[in-house]
C-alpha cells in the first residue's frame, strides 16, 4: 500500500509549485520585455549616421511640434497621429530597403513605443532615438546639443512631397 500524505503536506506543496510556476512566468514576461525593445541611438548618432546616407530618420511628432521647435535636418516629418501612417511607413521602407529606419518624437516616449509595437507586428530593427527633440531625464536631446534643425516646410518639401500621403 503506498504512503499516505497528509492534507497540510499537499497544501504546502501546491503553494510552493504555485509559487515555482509564479516565479517562472515573472521571469518570462519580464525576459520578453526585455528583448522586446527597439534599439537605441543617440540623436548625435543618429545625426551622423543620416549624413552619411546609412539612416533615415521619421519625426513622429505631431505637426504643432514640428512647427513649434522645427525638425531634425533630414528627419521626413511623419507624423504617427495620421491615418496615413501606416502607408507612409511602408512606402519609406520600399523605396529605401536598404537604410536603417529611425523614429524620433519629443523625449522619446513615443518613439520608443511606435518601434516596440513595429517590432512585436514583424517589422524588426526600427532604432529609438531615445532622448528625442526635446531631451529627458537622461540625455538632453536634439535641440539642446545644437544639432541642425529646420523649418518644416523645409523637410516636408525636401522629403515627403512626392511619395507621402496627405493628411
């Protein structure tokens, strides 16, 4: 006959692989979080990798921001609160294959969600600007590092004319 366990035995075991099972899924979501983020890059970075050609940079910020403060010089002023988002993101991506994708909002909050969200729906290796026009607790951002900004006129003219959808 095989050996009996007593009630408070089986509850104490059921806790602990409770807890096991607790601790395990913690560490889970916790780990995919972890790799779930978008690469980073400084805007001084980010700067130099779009003079040499290698990168393109969306401003995603809203078109009161851009004529607020004005845009990154080269930054395509797409802003991600348009319908057309979506399609201008996609045109950008065909007619450009080969370039590295940027985006690029006011202290990177945004910026670092749009990328997480194109990242888990399959569109991997979309760089966060992380500290943004504006700057934020972490770094000072575009404006205050004396990077090269223009009206946005000006980069709506020289980028987006042609291949974006209007809002």
């Amino acid at each position: 006959m095989a050996p009996m366990i007593s009630m408070p035995v089986l509850r104490k075991l059921a806790v602990i692989c409770l807890a096991v099972l607790v601790a395990a899924l913690v560490l889970f979501i916790t780990t995919a979080v972890v790799f779930a983020q978008p690469p980073k890059m400084s805007a001084i970075e980010a700067h130099s990798a779009t003079l040499n050609g290698d990168l393109i940079i969306l401003d995603i910020r809203s078109p009161g921001e851009w004529a607020e403060t004005g845009v990154a010089k080269g930054a395509w002023p797409v802003t991600m609160h348009s319908p057309n988002f979506g399609p201008n993101l996609q045109s950008i991506i065909e007619r450009y294959p080969n370039r590295s994708l940027a985006l690029i909002c006011a202290t990177g909050g945004r910026s670092d969600h749009v990328a997480t969200v194109l990242e888990q729906n399959g569109l991997s290796g979309v760089i966060d600007i992380s500290e943004g026009m504006s700057g934020n607790g972490i770094a000072p951002g575009w404006i205050s590092r004396n990077l090269p900004i223009v009206d946005v006129t000006v980069a709506r003219g020289k980028h987006t004319a042609s291949m974006l959808k209007k809002d």
